[in-house]
C-alpha cells in the first residue's frame, strides 16, 4: 500500500493487514507527513493572524478560533499561533519545519533557546567569536562562524543537532550552549543553578492525600534524581500477588514515588534529624486500641456480633485513626503501621482528655529486628528481592490481639507485601523449620499449597 492511499482514508486501513515490510516502511513515512502537516497548520494559522480573518469571523483571537473550530486547549491553540509569529523571524527554522527535517518539539527547544538570547549578544561575541564553543574549521559544521552573527550561528549549531536527535538531546545541548554564552556575565547566577529560586510545595488534599510541586536548582536536583536512581528501577517481583519473580508493572512514576519515601523513611529511621517539639520526627498514628485490635483480627477471629456498638470516647470523633498531618486514616493501615512501632498506651476519659500515659514500648527491638534480618534476609513473601533495610516487622497474630512480639510470631515483609498480608489475600505462619510459609488464596492455588519464605524457596521442600 502506498502512502497517498492510507491517507485518502485513513479510518478504513486495516492495519492488520498489512505485512510487516509494509508497516515498518510506512509508519515513518507518515510520521514525516505528519510533521509537514503540523508545519502547514502553523503557516495558516499565521496567515489567518495577519489577515484578522478569525475576528472578522466572530472570534475573540486566532487562538479562540482554533480551540473552538478544532476542540484544542486554548492554549495548545495560542501555542500554535505564536509559533507561527515566531518562525516569521526564523526563516531557517521555518524552513526545516516545512520539510519535515524536525518536529515541533525541535522547534520549541530551538525558538525557546533563541528567545532567551541578551540583547547585547552582538557586542558581547563578534562575528570572528563562535558562540557555540566547536572548532569552526571542522567540516561537518554547516557554517562558517566569521560569516555569521552569533545568534544566527546558535540557530544553525542547533538545527544540524536537531536533525540527528530527539528534542531532549536537543534541550541538554541548547542548555549547554546557554551555559558557554551566559559564562561572560561573572557574578550573574544562572537561573537553573540559583537556588535562591527553590521551591517546594506539600500540600495535603481534601481527600487526604499529599500533592508535590516545586522547582529546584541544577545542583539540588542532580542530588533528588542520583538519590532516586538507585531505589526506582524495575524490580522483578516487586508487584507480585502469586509469588513470581514476574515483571514490575509500576510506572516510572511509581517507582519514583516509592522511591521518595524509602528515602524519606531512612531518614527519619537513621535518627539524624533534629527534634521537633522534644522529640525526633517520627510518624504518629493515633488509634482506639479497640479499634485497632477489630481492624487487625482475621475473619475466623473476629467476635460474633452482640448488638450492642462499641463504647467511643470524645477523641474518636477525630476517626477511628488518626495522624497529626493528614487526619483521619483507615483502621486498616493503622494496623499495619503498628506492627512495627513504638506503642505509648494513653488512658483518656469519656471526654478525651488524657488520664495516665504509660511507658512507650517498641513492638520490635533491635537485637530482635537483627535476629529476623539474620533469618529471613529480606522481604521473606516468595519472589521479592527487597533487602532487609526496606522491609517492616509483620506480627503474624497482632499483638492487640495477643500475639507476642517474638521470632516464631515475626515475619519482614517489604511495604508491598505487608499491605497484602494484611489485607487476608495470603496467610503467613511458622513451619516446623522455624521459618516463614506463605499459604496463598484459593484463587491463585486452589490446593492453597504452603510456599517457603524466599531465601529459602531453592532449598527446602514443606511436608504438609
């Protein structure tokens, strides 16, 4: 099939049809179509401007008209309009746009970068001066730098790179670029490296979750993004329900979030931050010891009903858990937090107003956290491969409801999986081997045969 026929209808290909020579000689040919038929939009769009033809058609501007005839953002559709002013004053930019030899992201990075120029570029560089910072006797350079102006120079620099890289490459190498012109201006910080122009936003919701914004400087970010590099790639396992060592379905987004507060809790976790309010920074969760022990029973534990409603004191009108920060939280997660914390037990009245506050406990100490690194090595769920450092302390019968804080009733399970245990999809008990078995739900094994713990799983078979 050539081109002209997919394009007389494009709705009616059937591109199951097609071979695979066809498709793979095909879909570039119409990509650079596409970049031409972007470029032809822009012209008119300009021409539509210059001839006032939207407002003599009722629209309020160019872009009003766009956005309305075309179904465009508003200001995807400015967009449009001001590009086309732009590339008037561009004429080389113009033209490789309307052949198709760079995109419209190229041409952004390129227009961005030239409309940041000083004015003052041509005193400060003379025409024998090349901005670009290359060897101008260098024959793959398409231009001689004593022949044109510096601006002219940049632009022509940038789009024989652009039409061997994508328009990221491209920004890094206009940002490079910026960086040699903007080297004259001793004592003038760059933006992208002042950090007086931080910022960082952390904003709870109505909906009690956290929303992140903010800027930082190239030193800064360079720190957040190596800090994050390390703990949000793929992690075969890492979403696993079966117990497979399978791919990691998270997005780059995910893994980055998870990133960020595996950071975060390290840190709070290594005790280096200073107090606040006479105390480290820690996270506080709130709850009725009532509620806690209900929200952390099975469903064979769980009391028969005796019509009567639990007795409530005033400070449960704040939720039945609690944090200082984002308010009122399920009981549920106030179940798996606890099951490695500090437990301080407070006695409140009726009306909330605390009566003893007894001696704060941690659940899981030291000497018994290290005796289960020793044990279990990581996450112990089959498949995951998370280290002990990212893992909680899992009571396999919670300690509201009795259970006792010791290795025959611990299990590490990496965040993950500590919400899937809790959420009763898999059970985890101690074998006879002194070590941790998982018995998986009736819809992954119907048999609910026992799986061992990971370090474990290529050496020891269970014996029902």
């Amino acid at each position: 099939m050539e081109l002209n026929e997919l394009l007389d209808a494009p709705q009616d290909v059937a591109a199951w049809r097609l071979d695979e020579s066809e498709l793979l000689d095909l879909v570039p040919a119409l990509s650079l179509m596409m970049r031409r038929c972007e470029a032809l939009r822009v012209r008119m769009m300009h021409e539509i401007d210059q001839r006032c033809a939207a407002e003599n058609a009722g629209a309020s501007s160019p872009g009003a008209w766009l956005a309305g005839t075309t179904g465009m953002t508003p200001g995807r559709a400015n967009q449009v309009v001001t590009l086309g002013n732009q590339l008037v004053r561009n004429p080389a930019v113009a033209t490789a746009f309307d052949a198709g030899a760079i995109d419209i992201d190229h041409v952004r990075v390129i227009l961005g970068f030239l409309a940041s120029l000083p004015d003052n570029l041509a005193d400060r560089f003379p025409a024998d001066h090349d901005p670009t910072g290359t060897d101008t006797d260098d024959a793959d350079l398409p231009w001689n730098a004593a022949d044109v102006d510096a601006a002219t120079a940049c632009a022509e620099y940038l789009l024989f790179a652009a039409h061997g890289e994508d328009s990221l490459v491209l920004a890094k190498r206009a940002r490079a670029l910026k960086q040699i012109i903007e080297s004259e201006d001793e004592g003038k910080p760059r933006d992208a490296e002042n950090p007086d122009l931080n910022e960082f936003f952390a904003s709870p919701t109505l909906g009690g979750r956290v929303h992140l914004k903010g800027t930082l400087d190239a030193e800064s970010g360079e720190l957040l993004l190596t800090a994050l590099s390390a703990l949000s790639k793929p992690r075969p396992g890492a979403t696993s329900r079966d117990g497979a060592s399978d791919r990691d379905d998270r997005t780059p987004a995910q893994r980055r979030a998870e990133a960020l507060t595996d950071i975060v809790r390290a840190y709070l976790n290594s005790g280096q931050a200073p107090d606040e309010g006479g105390e480290r920074p820690n996270l506080t969760v709130f709850v009725d010891a009532n509620d806690l022990a209900s929200a952390s029973r099975t469903p064979e534990d769980a009391p028969e009903p005796d019509g009567h409603s639990p007795h409530r004191s005033a400070a449960s009108k704040r939720g039945p858990a609690w944090m200082p920060w984002l308010g009122p939280i399920s009981q549920r997660l106030a179940a798996r937090i606890s099951c490695d914390a500090v437990i301080t037990p407070i006695t409140m009245d009726d009306e909330g107003t605390p009566l003893d506050v007894g001696r704060s406990t941690r659940l899981v100490n030291r000497r018994m956290r290290r005796a289960l690194h020793a044990r279990d090595g990581g996450c112990a769920f089959p498949g995951c491969t998370r280290p002990a450092a990212w893992t909680e302390a899992h009571h396999i019968k919670h300690w509201s409801n009795g259970g006792h804080t010791k290795l025959s009733n611990l299990v590490l399970l990496c965040r993950f999986h500590h919400q899937l245990i809790h959420k009763n999809d898999w059970e985890v008990f101690i074998g006879d081997d002194g070590h941790p078995w998982f018995r998986p739900p009736r819809w992954i094994d119907s048999q609910r045969s026992p799986r061992p713990a990971h370090n474990r799983q290529n050496r020891f078979t269970f014996a029902a």
